[in-house]
C-alpha cells in the first residue's frame, strides 16, 4: 500500500488486535484509501468510521492508546526514542539511543493487554533473561526488558538493515545458493539458542535480517508469544497481519511440549518461501492456512520451481514433516545436510529421515498414497521374480540344448 501511512499501519494493526474490525474490513478500507489517494486524499482513521466498521469514539479510544504507547516509550529511564522503525501485528518498533553507552538500540513496546495477563509478563521477563544470557553473531542481542507507563518493553540490538520478508514482498525468489547462505546462518543462531534451552517459536521472513554487512540476524528471540500457542495462532486468524505461514502443526495444536523441531519446521517454511517464491500453504484465510499445516500435503518445492535441485527440496521436505518425529532430531543434524547441499554433496541425513517420514505421511491420512507406492513397488518387485524365473528357465534351457548338441 503505497499511501498508507505508518500512522495508518500502527491504527489499522491495533483497529484488528483490538477486535474493532475484521480483517476483511481493513483490507477493503486500506484498498479504497489507495482508490481514492489522487482525487480526494484520506487517512485511515476517517475512512473507517465513513464506511462504518469502526465508530468515532473507537476511533478516538484507539488514537489515546497510540498516542500513549508512543508516549510510554518516551518515559524509559535511558534511552532517547529517535523514531520509528516499525509496526507488526503486536507491537511498535523504535529506534532509540542507549544513553549511557551512546550506542542505537531497537526498542519493541508491546500492547497494554499483554501487561493485564500475569502470567504472560512472568514469562516475558523470564524468556527475557534467557534472551540476555545468549551471544551469537546471527542472534538479535536482547539487551533490557522493562515496563514504562503501562506498557512492557524489550530492548534490543539495533539492525541496520533489512527483513527477508522485505525482499520477498518486493517478488524476489533467492537463488538457492543465497538461500542457504543465510538459513545456514539462522540454523547456527536457533543451534546456539537451542544449546541454552531456548526455542524461539516464531521463526519466519519477518524475523530474518541482514545487516549493511551482509551478517543474518534471528531476530525476536527470546520474545514470549502468548502462553499457549494456539492461543496465539488463533488471535492471528483473525489479524489482517501475522497469518501463520510458518506455524509448526504442534503449535497450532496447542501442544505444550514444543522443542526445537517447531523452530526447524519454522526454518524450512521460510526457505521454502525464498526457493518457491510461495508460502508452503497459502488460503484466503487463517484458520484455512492453518487446516493446511495440520492436513495438507505439502507441494515439493522443486515441483512450483523446477530449477531447484532434488536435495533442498527433499531437506525442505523433511524440515516440514507434519508430525515432529519425521523432521530431523535436532539443528545440528539439519546442519550436516544445510552444509552438504552448500558443497554439492547429497542430503544423507534425509535419506536416513525418508522413512520415517513416509510412516508418519502414513498416520497423517496420506494412506492411500502410500499403499499406492507400496502397491507399485510389490509390482515392480513381481516383475523382477517373473524375469529372474524367466531367464533362470532360458539359461537351464540352452544350457540342456547344449549338452545335448554335444553328446
Ligand atoms: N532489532 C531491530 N533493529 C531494527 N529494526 C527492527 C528490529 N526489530 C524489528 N525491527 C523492525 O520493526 C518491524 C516490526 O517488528 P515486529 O517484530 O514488531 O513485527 P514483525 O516481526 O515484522 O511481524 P509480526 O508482528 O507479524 O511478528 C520489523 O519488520 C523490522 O522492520
Ligand atoms: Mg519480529
């Protein structure tokens, strides 16, 4: 949306976290602010009460609460707020500087009702802490967390740069080399973060940045989505930004025993995203995209882009299996095979996963499909016996022709 303002962006995305409007309301009213930007200019705010999705009084409540946020972000002990960096579906990004180190910070202020739920903020500060523990080069470095009128902050190292999610939106399809260049780097920051008991739970394009220097960084780790998972994954359907592209099946389920492997298939979501230049499972609407990840089989990525070499897809494929036992164990064993595809060697990890994978597509539904596989490998394996019987029977045949010519 070209004319739509950051201030429309942080009213539109907090109009839908607050249940104002629907996502489809914003969607139309964002498209007629753009319709109508040369001949008679709006901004989002009017434009919504004019089509009556939201009432002047919302309108009103909802400009006090930006206004606020902004201001709470003004009141930390510390920092000197220099603009904005950004909105995402949760929460407004600022570009700050630390006083006493004289050094740019990024300072994300989340929303006032994550403030009212306890037990979010007990796990905010605690995954907070962990966040502050880890070092790495490919890792956003968590600096503070804090609560200043109202409202929890994160502090955070400032990323000059980009998000891959800019590139993609932008209609880039990475080249596979590239592509692996930087998952590579991420799978070595979630390698670090997983060694120190850290699952970041929301690995996706929007959290991937390069840096002027060309450096990956994981961004947001450490950040606590809300409690449950499903919990989360079920406010995003009804948010116009944030829709599940890269939900691992067991969030969406509202498993409790999430690891690592929700993070890998987070991982291959993304770089079936750069490689394809599609998300895995796309829908009109959330809840569908999620069914997807829950049921659907996945398109192999070398079936949309048929440049792409047999074995990201077939690595892609296993980082994406439906039920956790099918992915790999563990980053480090993703790791060999990311390194292997990089040389031109071939995924051998995966061709170990292969058939566990093919058990689990079994207990997913996909049934038919494997008996069929199944079914044509007994016939091919029938085949075999009848040509082996056939020519045993034709050796034994010359065989007694001879000595029979001979005698
Ligand atoms: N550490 C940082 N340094 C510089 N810019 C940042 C940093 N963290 C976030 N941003 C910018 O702020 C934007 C909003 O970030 P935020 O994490 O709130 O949302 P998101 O990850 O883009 O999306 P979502 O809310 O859907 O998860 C990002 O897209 C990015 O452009
Ligand atoms: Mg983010």
């Amino acid at each position: 949306m070209t004319n739509e303002t950051n201030y429309d962006t942080v009213f539109g995305k907090m109009a839908i976290d607050q249940g104002l409007c629907s996502d489809d309301e914003l969607r139309q009213a964002l498209e007629e602010l753009e319709s109508r930007s040369k001949l008679n200019p709006a901004i989002l705010k009017d434009l919504m009460i004019e089509l009556g999705y939201i009432t002047a009084s919302q309108a009103e409540r909802l400009k006090t609460g930006i206004k606020e946020s902004k201001a709470a972000a003004h009141q930390i002990p510390g920092y000197k707020i220099i603009g904005k960096l950004g909105a995402g579906a949760m929460a407004v990004v600022y570009k700050a500087k630390q006083l006493s180190l004289n050094r740019p910070v990024a300072i994300k202020i989340l929303p006032k009702r994550f403030s009212e739920n306890p037990e979010y903020v007990e796990r905010f500060y605690k995954e907070g802490q962990a966040a502050g523990k880890l070092n790495h080069p490919n890792i956003v470095q968590a600096i503070d967390v804090g609560e200043a009128g109202g409202y929890h902050y994160f502090v955070m190292e400032y990323v000059e740069g980009k998000t891959i999610s800019d590139d993609l939106v932008a209609g880039k399809v990475f080249a596979e080399a590239e592509a692996l260049d930087i998952i590579i780097q991420v799978a070595n920051a979630l390698a670090h973060a997983h060694a120190c008991s850290l699952i970041h739970r929301d690995v996706k394009p929007k959290n991937v940045m390069i840096n002027t220097a060309g450096v990956v960084k994981l961004a947001d780790m450490g950040l606590a989505r809300a409690t449950a998972d499903i919990k989360a994954a079920q406010t995003e359907a009804g948010k116009a930004y944030g829709t599940p592209y890269y939900i691992a099946p067991e969030q969406i389920r509202g498993k409790i025993d999430i690891d690592g492997r929700a993070d890998i298939y987070g991982l291959g979501a993304t770089l079936y995203h750069m490689l394809a230049g599609r998300v895995p499972f796309m829908a009109e609407d959330s809840a569908d995209v999620m069914r997807k990840h829950l049921k659907e089989k996945l398109i192999p990525p070398d079936h949309i882009n048929t440049s792409l070499s047999a074995g990201v897809s077939e690595v892609i494929e296993i980082m994406m299996a439906k039920r956790k036992e099918g992915r790999y164990n563990n980053i480090e064993e993703l790791l060999t095979d990311l390194d292997a595809l990089r040389e031109g060697r071939p995924p051998l990890q995966a061709h170990k996963r292969f058939d566990v994978s093919m058990l689990e597509q079994l207990e997913e539904g996909d049934a038919i499909e494997v008996e069929e596989k199944i079914y044509k490998e007994e016939t091919v394996a029938q085949y075999r016996m009848a040509i082996l019987i056939l020519s045993t029977l034709l050796v034994v045949f010359f065989v007694v022709l001879l000595i029979l010519l001979f005698k």
